[in-house]
C-alpha cells in the first residue's frame, strides 16, 4: 500500500494504489474506494476542456434531438427517482448544474417544472437555448447568483467526476436545496465490475477533467451531515461489452486520443444516434454483455452510481 502527500480529497485517507493511465497518474483510495486524478489544484484549473458537440444536430428536426438526448428516458427516470414531486400540479423548481444539451431540462419541463440549468460550454448552451428555448446560463454553477431561490429538485448528472472538491461543492448544492427537496447525483461508478475488468483502460479515466471517481462508499462520504442517502447502481444492458470494444481498440491504436477534453465536433457514436443501425447493434452488445450485466446488476457493481440526496423537512 502507498502513502500519498495528497490526501483523499472525499474521506482524507492517504492509503491505497497508484498506478499510471493516459500520461497521469491516478490513485485509488483504500477506505471510499475513490479514484482521483494526481494533480495540484493549480494543474486542474489551468484545464481547459472542451466540450463542443459539433454541428450534426444543427440540420435534425426537434423530435431527433430529443430522442438523441433520450428525453423521455429521463422523463421516466425523474419519475422514479423523485416520486411525486412535481406532479401534483403544484408550482414546484428544478435545477439541472451541467446541464449539457437540456436533455434532463426538457424531461422535467415536461413533467410541469419550472426549470433551470446552468453549463459553461457555449456550445451546448446554444443547442438548449436556441432549439428548446431553455433557460440556460452559461457559466460554471455558484449559489450566490442565485440570490434567495431555492429548488424542489436539483440535477447533477455526470458533473461530480469534474469537481476537485467534490464534499464542498455538494455542501453549495444543498444550501440552495428547499426542505425536503432531493439532489441527485449521477456519475461512473469507479467499483463498477466495467471499472474493474478494464483497468487503466477504463474509458472513465479518459478526459482530461475527471478528477475525482466514485465509489459507492465515497459517494456516501459527499452527503452533507444531516441529510438523507440513498445509492444504487445501474447500466445499459448492451454497456458491458461496447467498453470492452473500446477499451481494446485503444489499445491497439484505433480511436480517440487519450486524455480528450471532451465529444469534439465529430459526428456522435453509433450507439448514441437513434436509428435503425443503433438498435441492431445495441441488441447484438446486449447479448455479449448478458452475463457480466446479471453479475453486475446482482452484486450492485453496475457502471454507473446514481445518489439521492434528501434534504431533512426543516433546515
């Protein structure tokens, strides 16, 4: 086990494994399981990632986007995950913090939020605002532009893998949450059996800003004192077998550079556009991944960790 001058930045311990992936080193925590990016705070924001997603939507007719960004997939997955809220007819808010596209946006809209996001690539504003006429600001989130609102439920889907310090960061989110509200947290689950087949090959390890890869017990550790938590695991039933594709592609040389910065502005994985060809391909990855998605899923060792958080009724 290896002592680190640099401390878990989710449980302070300095125990575990380092090991090299992408020209970096990265180190795995022996008490949260958290995998963290080995680099000084000052290193991390002079990153300068981009995130554009390119022109190929431009020319789609609305209804494409919104089956690219899986809008009625989020719908269903807001449903479940914070029940009724919402859906009284009752004025209720909802924040989405690097809200991308507005794919969750558009979902929560349709289940009768007012909505709000914020995302500082420029680039995927312009998609949320100009296509959906989403509010979106384009800047990094900070709860002091936000005056005195606060929100029923706040949205943080793979956003925490970027933060350097992921605790104070959750702390800003729950300040701005209403009692009772929730706060859900999507990310890559660094305990995933994906994660742990793939090595310092895992995808996740890829960009250049995921700085900090939870564990389901280092997600637990983000959780403000006082407020409630509840953490699974979940995957694409075809996921298992797409990374292991990538991951030896990489391997040998074919695809994307390490260490990208973000989508580029290259046309989307066939996987991600609707269509015929995505569908055909989806069903044959899901039936190589069937094992290792039943193992996944019975273990709770799925690639992804999705965190509710609910704020207690008075605080």
């Amino acid at each position: 086990m290896k002592v680190l001058d640099q401390p878990c930045r989710v449980c302070g311990d300095s125990g575990g494994q380092s090991f090299s992936a992408n020209g970096f080193v990265f180190h795995r925590c022996a008490t949260c399981g958290t995998i963290q990016k080995q680099v000084s705070l000052d290193d991390y924001t002079a990153i300068n990632p981009t995130y554009d997603p390119g022109h190929y939507l431009d020319s789609e007719n609305l209804e494409t986007v919104e089956r690219f960004l899986a809008v009625e997939h989020k719908k269903n997955e807001l449903v479940r995950l914070v029940g009724n809220r919402g859906l009284d007819n009752a004025p209720r808010n909802f924040l989405d913090v690097g809200c991308g596209m507005g794919g969750f946006l558009l979902a929560a809209r349709g289940l009768g939020f007012d909505v709000l996001g914020f995302e500082p690539s420029e680039s995927h504003a312009r998609v949320a605002r100009t296509l959906f006429n989403l509010p979106v600001r384009s800047e990094y989130f900070s709860s002091g532009v936000l005056g005195d609102q606060k929100f029923d439920v706040i949205m943080l889907a793979h956003v925490i893998e970027h933060i350097f310090w992921p605790k104070s960061f959750m702390t800003e989110l729950a300040n701005v949450l209403k009692p009772g509200g929730k706060l859900i947290v999507i990310t890559p689950n660094a305990g995933s059996l994906i994660s742990k087949v793939s090595g310092s090959g895992w995808p996740m390890l890829r960009p250049i800003d995921h700085v900090t890869l939870l564990a389901k017990s280092g997600a637990k550790r983000i959780v403000p004192a006082g407020f409630g938590a509840e953490v699974t695991t979940s995957e694409y039933s075809w996921e298992f077998a797409s990374t292991m594709i990538s991951v030896a592609k990489r391997r040998v040389g074919v695809g994307p550079a390490a260490n990208e910065g973000g989508q580029g502005a290259s046309a989307p994985p066939a996987l991600r556009y609707p269509g015929i060809r995505a569908r055909v391909l989806k069903g044959v990855l899901s039936v190589a991944s069937a094992p290792f998605y039943a193992y996944s899923a019975l273990t709770n060792e799925s690639a992804c960790i999705t965190l509710v958080v609910t704020a207690p009724s008075a605080f």
